[in-house]
C-alpha cells in the first residue's frame, strides 16, 4: 500500500515536472548574466521565464496598458516587419560599439537576440528569444504579429 502511494506521488511529481518543462519551452526564457570582474567579483545569473512576464502583464493598471497599447497600436506594422526581418535573417552581429572602457554587440543566435556588454568593471549577457517578445508584443496590443 505505501508503495503504491509512494509511485502515485512519485508519477504526479514527474508530471508536473513535464507540464513545467513543457511551458517553459513553449514560453522561452530570457536568460540574464552578470558577471563582476576582479578577484571577489560575483556571477549572477538569472533564468527569466517569459510566462512569468505574461502572467505579469496582468497585474499592470488597465489605464497603463490601454497606454501601451495605443502607442504600440500606431507602430505595429513596424514591430511586424522587424521581427519578421529578425526572424528571417540569418545568425550574425547587428551592432558592434567599442570604445576604450567598453564593448557592447547585439546579435541573433538560433532564434535569439543576444545583447553582450563586456566594460572594465563586469561583462553581461542577456539572451531573449525573438519569438517570446513577438508573444508579449501581441498580447500588448491584444492581437497577434
């Protein structure tokens, strides 16, 4: 009997563990690194999952997001043809800047946009998958890109 229970608990746990795997992928995660140099520099990384920030955009003042929603309405056929540029063109840089304390390169990698700071004091990373901010823009402005 208490085996029984315990594959019971043991099958549900896998279950939920699939279900969240399963939206995550769906969803995407923006992924977030921070890492200070020097000798007790720390390393922060932070996985973002993009159905946290949909379930976020709930919470936002009605009044705030019929606001972004206007202004975004009025730009959407631009936000269309970006992603669709984003998403067609193939992996490589966009931006390259590089002064003498800093370097900053925004590029597409398999379906991401990938934004790298590298400056005197700390390197980041922040990766962001192009079709997870088409999801977001369209929920936005309540209708799909």
């Amino acid at each position: 009997m208490l085996a029984k229970i315990g594959m019971v608990i043991l099958v549900g746990f896998a279950q939920v563990m699939l279900l969240l795997g399963l939206v995550l992928y769906e969803t995407g995660v923006i992924l977030v690194e921070v890492q200070e140099k020097g000798p007790s520099g720390y390393h922060l990384y932070v996985p973002v999952p993009v159905a946290l920030l949909h379930a976020g955009l709930l919470f936002v003042p009605k009044e705030e997001m019929c606001q972004a929603t206007r202004e975004i309405g009025q730009r959407k056929e631009l936000i269309l043809a970006v992603f669709n540029e984003i998403d067609g063109s193939p992996n490589g840089s966009y931006l390259e800047y590089q002064s003498s304390d800093e370097q900053v390169t925004v590029k597409k990698e398999d379906g991401d946009l990938i934004v790298l700071v590298d400056s005197v004091s700390e390197k980041i990373r922040v990766e962001v998958p192009v079709f997870a901010v088409r999801n977001l823009m369209a929920q936005v402005t309540g209708s799909e890109l």
